[in-house]
C-alpha cells in the first residue's frame, strides 16, 4: 500500500538514472539492467544457516517434492536455485565453464541430479526449473552451510545471501551464540541499516528437541514463541518459527503403502512397540509382532526418522485413520503450516517492498564502491526513497512495536501492529474485520481507526517517538481509504 510515493515507480527511475549515469561502464550498466529484471521476477528466498541445519529437508518440504539438494554438488561454495518451469531440468554454472545442462531422472517423489565432469569448487550456481505451484511466487536458493563470522564480523556466504535474496529463512538449532552473530553482522551491513524485516527465524530439526520424545514438537514451538520474546533475537528478525522439516515432508509425501507399513506398527501396543524404537538398529533388525519387513522398515526410517515413526504411529492408534488424515495432522504438528503461513504474511504478501529494498541496497552498494560525477545526488536520492516511503516506514515502524521501544501499552501495540500490516496485508486483516466484510464495513472501521490514531498523533502529552509512530498508522489508515475509494477490498 502507498500514500503519494509510489515505492516501485519511485525504484523503477532511481535505476534508470543509474542506468545513465552509468552507462559508459558495461559491468555497472549490466548490474543494473539486471535488477530491473529482477524488479519483474518472483521473490527470492535463501534458505540459510549452519551445516547440518536441515535446509536441504525443509526446501523440499516446501516444495513438497524430493528435489534437494543436487546429488554431488559442492556445498562449499555452490548456489542451488529452485525456479517454476514448465519440465524438470537443470543447469549448472561455472566461472571458467559455459553453462552446461545436466541429465535429470524423476523418481516417485521428486528427482535426483547427478554431476559429471565437474571438479569441486568450478561450480558457482545451479539452476533447477521444476513445475511446482510451491514455485510460482517465489524462487527458492539452497546456500553452502553459513560459517562463523571473520574478525571484520563478514561471512562470505551470508554476504552473498544478502546480495542476491529479497528474504531469508535463517536456520538454527538453538538460536544461539554464533547464529546470533551471523545475524547481527547481516542487519550492521543492511541498507541504510534498515530494520531486519527480511529475516525469519527458523528453529529447525525441532523432532530432535527433547531428546525425541513425543511431545518434542510442542517443546520446540514453546521455545520459539519465548525466543521471539528475547530482544536480542527480536531485533534480528520478524518472527522466530519452529519446524521440523523432515516431519512436514513425510506428510506432504506419504503414500498409501507408508500407510499401511504404519497402520500395521501402530496395532502393536505402545509399550512393545517403543522398545523397537529405542534405536534404529533394534527397529531394522528387531523381530517385530508384526510382519513388516526390513525393506518397509528401512523406508519407514528414512521417509520420518525415529521420532517420526513413534509420533505417525501413535497418530494413527488415536484415531488418524487414513493417510490423508495422517498427512495433514504431521504437516501440522511439524510447524511447516506455520512457516508457510508466516512465510506467506511477512514476505510474499510484501513482495513488492522486499524487491524495492533490494534494488536499492544494489544501487547504494553500486554508487559507494564506485563513486563520481552524479553518484551524491543518486545516493542521496537513495536515503530520500527510504525515508519517505510508506512501506519502509510500516516495516520500521514494526521493528520499533517489536522491542517495545515506543512504549505503546499491549493492546495499543498489537492495534498499531495490526493496521501496518504486521499480521497481514490484506485490507480485512488490517482491520480486523471477518474477510468477507463488505466495502461500508471496512470504511467504517477504517475511518474510526483513522480519527484514533489521529488524536494519538497530535496528542502533546505523548512522546515524540509514539506521535510520529501513531502518524505512520494514520497514513496507513488513509491508504486503506483511498483503496476503498478506488474500489479495493
């Protein structure tokens, strides 16, 4: 939503003016040119975080398919982007190499790629264009695993991360120590030292937590929801999630047969059977009540983990009786609807705003490294565009709310959250009204929030810092306005 200031048109001739200033210099000219074509492509979002964090699992739990990551790919230093297409194929790039196709074969539930003829570290980047829904709206880019960061406080791939994504899920185990310090060292180097408004938190490999007990999933969701309460983790990110990738996977996959391997476990009673799950050995070797074999068994372990296998059975022995029933309740329980839906309300729904912050954090980047006649007015045309647009204005304004620095009361906060878009964008859930309100319902609202928050805005008792954030709320509440005015819902 914009008030005067249209953020995309604002961005759109802030590049081409770049563009000239720049035009004698062909790798300037061609940066540029490619973020106007960046500006017009689906939101990129990196799946960042440590080895071992589980990125590969949770892209494919996005995606719902078994794509990740690239068998054989270097994750010291390779990219794997994830675009729609309309036919699996795949693309690998390299500095000294032209781009080179690669053979792709599909299985039940995804597909593996191969690498041949390429030596660890000539790969830069791998394209994989697979038709997915999950793919419409956003590309998707598996990183190499994000170290700790240098004694200049700079980690090369979160570096790179922070160049080419618009959003970041950032995974952790813990969401501490030097995770912590890799996204603080990401916000120091923002644009303009924007507030962290491209950044979730996710705690991930959540079926771990507890030491595998049944109700480790709900563990792991306590933990996330007190850690977005830590301000120092709430001023590194808009919201902290936890998920079990390799849960929600095994939802978005099981099949029929997975079904019945469970369905027959689940007969065995829950004390016999937990002494078969103590490890995966005594599961694969142990001679079960049941007759599942080792193959089944194998399959079972892989597709869910041990943890998996005792939380699917003990679904299914309390009244998750089909495998589409069972699907949804681990989908469920595993976080993945809770990122998506999270994904969804603080990135996909901001795209527009996302993109725009990224091509000005290119051309900023661009005008300091290499700066000369011109550069000043365009840098200062730059901080002119952050200060002044509406939408980065909300995204600051939720960042204050978040650490409370504003000192709005609980419920004036959550208002003030709520109508800046900071539990969705859309004109119903901004105003807190059922989705299908119609048009002299959400003017209403709209207008009595508008006279609120404008008393608040001109009020000499409060401070400074509450006015200008109450004056942000009206400007949204005037935007919502003229959307009705011109017919919006």
């Amino acid at each position: 939503m914009t008030v005067g200031l249209r953020l995309d048109e604002a961005v759109w001739s802030l590049l081409h003016q770049a563009l000239q200033l720049y035009r004698d210099d062909p790798r300037a000219s061609g940066h540029l040119r490619r973020q106007l074509a960046r500006l017009e492509q689906p939101l990129r979002i990196a799946v960042a975080g440590p080895w071992r964090a589980g990125k590969s699992t949770l892209l494919n739990a996005l995606m719902g398919e078994e794509v990740a990551p690239v068998a054989g790919a270097d994750g010291s230093a390779v990219f794997t982007w994830y675009e729609d297409g309309p036919q699996p194929r795949a693309t690998a790039y390299g500095a000294s190499h032209p781009p080179q196709e690669l053979a792709m074969v599909r299985s039940a539930t995804g597909m593996r790629v191969d690498l041949v003829g390429w030596r660890a570290g000539e790969l830069s980047d791998i394209v994989v264009r697979w038709p997915t829904r999950a793919l419409r709206q956003v590309t998707l880019i598996d990183t190499p695993a994000v170290g700790a960061p240098d004694e200049q406080g700079r980690s090369p791939v979160m570096d790179r991360v922070l160049r080419e994504a618009d959003a970041v899920l950032y995974l952790t185990r813990d969401g501490r120590g030097t995770d912590l310090r890799v996204l603080e060292s990401a916000r120091e180097s923002a644009v303009g030292q924007a507030a962290p408004v491209n950044v979730i938190m996710v705690r991930s490999r959540v079926d771990e937590t507890g030491g595998g007990k049944i109700d480790a999933l709900l563990t792991a969701r306590q933990l996330a929801r007190r850690q977005h309460r830590d301000p120092r983790a709430n001023a590194l990110c808009v919201g902290v999630v936890s998920c079990s990738g390799l849960i929600g996977l095994a939802g978005r996959v099981l099949s029929e047969s997975d079904f019945a391997a469970l369905a027959q476990l689940a007969v065995v009673p829950r004390a016999e059977l937990e002494a078969y799950l103590l490890s995966a050995d005594r599961f694969l070797r142990g001679e079960l009540p049941v007759p599942v074999d080792a193959e089944v068994r194998a399959g079972l372990l892989d597709r869910l983990g041990l943890f998996g296998v005792r939380l699917a059975t003990t679904l299914v022995r309390t009244g998750n009786g089909s495998r589409a029933v069972l699907s949804a309740e681990l989908i469920r329980r595993s976080g993945l609807a809770e990122l998506r839906e999270t994904v969804s309300r603080f990135f996909v729904d901001r795209r527009d705003t996302l993109k725009s912050r990224s091509a000005l954090a290119a051309v900023e980047d661009l005008l300091r490294a290499e700066p000369g006649p011109g550069t000043a007015e365009l840098l200062a045309a730059v901080e002119q565009i952050l200060a002044g647009a509406h939408e980065f204005q909300e995204l600051r304004l939720l960042a204050a709310l978040r650490d409370t620095r504003l000192g709005f009361d609980a419920e004036l906060a959550a208002e003030a959250r709520r109508l800046v878009g900071g539990d969705g964008v859309g004109l119903a859930t901004r105003l807190g009204v059922e989705h299908d309100a119609g048009v002299q319902r959400l003017w209403q609202v709209a207008a009595e929030a508008q006279w609120r928050w404008r008393d608040r805005a001109e009020d000499p008792l409060l401070r400074l810092a509450q006015r200008r954030g109450a004056q942000v709320v009206v400007r949204s509440c005037e935007g919502m306005l003229a959307e009705l005015a011109e017919g919006g819902r």
